[in-house]
C-alpha cells in the first residue's frame, strides 16, 4: 500500500509502497483511512527542526495523527468498537500504568507515544491502532469534516487551559489551524476576539468569512494599536499558537496584570524572557499540549453542530500521491487545512 513516510533524518518525506498491516493484535484495530490532515508537527518533522530528532529510532515511519477512518478488523479483547464504524484517531497512545495514568490523566502520562510520530501514522491506506485510540463518530458526519476532530480538540483543550470564559477579551496569536480553532471556539464561548497574524492576509480572510470579526495583520500595524482599536484595553487572556518565541514575549508583554498567557504553540528556538514582567504583573504563563477526552467530546460535538463552519477551514483537498505538494501548500501559508485522500478524493 502507499503510504508518506519519514525514512532518515533529515528534510523531506518519501511516498513508499509498504507491505500492508497484519491482522491487528490484541486490543488493537485495523482501520481504512477516508481523511488525513496535515498539521504544524508534521510539518517539523518534514523539515526536521530542532526537537523532533527523538522520531530517529522509530524510522522509517509513516506520518499523520489527523485522520477519520473506517474500522476493516478488530483484534481480539476490543470492545464497543466494530468492523464497519466510522472513527477518529486520538493520536496518544499512553502505558496505563504511569501515576498519570492511574489517575485518569491520560494526556500526562510519561511514556506516551503519538501516533504518526513514534509509531506508524494516518499517511497511508490503512493503519493498526489500539481501539481505545479509535474515537467512534455520530452518524452522518462527513469524514473529511470528521478529520478535524484532533485539531480542534487540541483548540479546545487550549481554551479549556488558558480558562476562557464569557465576556473575556482573548487575543489570539497565529491565524494557523490551532489558532483559527482556539478563535471561533473561544468566540462561541462568548469570548471577544482578537485574532493576530504576521502577513497572514489569506488565513485572515479566511477567518473573516468564517465570522471571526477581529482580524489584524500585524505587518500593517502594531500590536498595540491592534489591541487598542479592539478591545479598548489590555487583553485578559492571551493564547500563542504562532511558534515564534517573541511572540510569547509580545504576549507577556501586552497582556493585562494578572491575565494568564497560554502558550500552544512548538518551537524550534528558546527564549529570553522577562520575568519580571511576570512576577510583578503577577500574571500566569500556562503551557498547552495535546488534548483531553472531554476535548475531544466537544470538538466532536461542535462538528457535528456546524459542520459547513469547520468544513471551511480545509482549504486544499488532495490525494495521497500529491502529498508533497500538499507539504509546500501548509510550509508556505497559502492554505489553513490541507486534507489528505489515500482513495484518491473525497468522495472515494
């Protein structure tokens, strides 16, 4: 079968014809991918950036956690999941014996591995995962829409840990599709809005049409002026999905005495911070990584609410083979979403 995979250290992914899975093993399915995503660690894996060389023992190693699927086979001791239903992957696959674990904190656990990062990915025509891993979807819930499902749990649970509530003033910094996410869901939560990006007129737009009213590139204007005009005052909550280190510093920086600051997004360079500005502005640096069940549940739920709303963030639809191209599309910010079709399209 044909699968995208990183074979060596080292920029670039590789589309190989791979022996297809066995018959899966205990507690595991087999499952048909429909639709796979490609999102920002896929994208430092193909470039290899700083941080994503613990994959070097898993390779070669097919690639993609963001993926909707049908199930083709069930191993033995799976239950509440059959041949024939519609999924999702929730890509962290955890031990189970960890103190996290044992507590019911699964996104914590110590040993986790993700799926299409330390074990073989969505990338491909099929794949085998743990059931638990496999999330059943309601019926008539279009798969590629379906596929949004990991990205937007991980914007849920990003607005769950910064504590966004009604009536707070939330910027959003980085118009990707963490960003876009954490902004229509934080707005639904009665949240106003600032979402900020650098050069980023395309993905603004698009926000825009998506009913995202506080929009601003800040290759136009400052980030003060920006907040200004807006909210008339300093944010109360900042979230920072942009992967360039001075964003947190910017955000630290304008974000108002006790306000908490949630940082989600990866980066390959540290940064110098001033910690006074946060110990005497007495505000809360939180990190956000990954996703919940509940996070999951909701993100669940909001597609199938409104799925034309989240069906406008994929912007390019492509078969497997174009994966490459698809690759330079999400490096080059001229798309939000680029959903990959092993099928061939998404009608297949």
């Amino acid at each position: 079968m044909r699968a995208v995979q990183k074979r060596t250290p080292g920029a670039g992914v590789v589309l190989s014809d791979i022996a297809a899975e066995a018959q899966p093993a205990a507690g595991e399915v087999a499952v048909r991918i429909h639709a796979a995503g490609i999102c920002g660690s896929d994208l430092h894996a193909w470039a290899w950036d700083s941080g994503y060389d613990f994959m070097e023992p898993f390779l070669p190693l097919t690639l993609g956690h963001e993926f909707s699927g049908t199930v083709t086979a069930t191993g033995t001791d799976v239950y509440g999941i059959a041949v024939g239903d519609a999924v999702v992957c929730w890509p962290t696959v955890t031990c189970g014996e960890c103190p996290a674990c044992r507590k019911g904190r699964r996104a914590e656990c110590t040993q986790r591995r993700v799926i299409g990062l330390h074990r073989d990915g969505g990338f491909a025509e099929r794949v085998t995962m743990p059931a638990a891993n496999a999330l059943p979807l309601p019926a008539g819930l279009a798969m590629d829409v379906a596929a949004l499902a990991e990205p937007l749990a991980v914007s849920v649970n990003a607005v769950n840990v910064a504590g966004v509530g009604a009536g707070d003033r939330v910027l959003v910094l980085g118009p990707g599709p963490i960003g876009m996410g954490i902004a229509l869901v934080a707005q639904a939560r009665g949240a106003q809005v600032l979402l900020a990006g650098f050069d980023d007129d395309a993905r603004l737009a698009l926000a825009q049409r998506l009913g995202i009213a506080g929009c601003a590139d800040l290759a136009r204007t400052d980030l003060d002026s920006a907040i200004a005009a807006h909210f008339g005052a300093a944010p109360d909550i900042v979230l920072e999905a942009t992967g360039r280190s001075a964003s947190v510093s910017d955000g630290l920086r304008v974000l108002r005495p006790g306000g908490v600051l949630a940082v989600v997004g990866i980066h390959a360079q540290p940064l110098e911070l001033d910690l006074n500005q946060l110990v005497r502005g007495k505000k809360q640096l939180r990190g956000c990584h990954d996703s919940t069940p509940e996070a999951f549940a909701e993100a669940i739920r909001r597609l199938t609410a409104e799925p034309a709303l989240y069906a406008g963030m994929i912007t390019h639809r492509l078969p497997l083979a174009e994966a490459e191209d698809g690759f330079a599309l999400a490096r080059s910010g001229a798309a939000l979403k680029v959903m990959l079709f092993p099928a061939g399209g998404p009608n297949d």
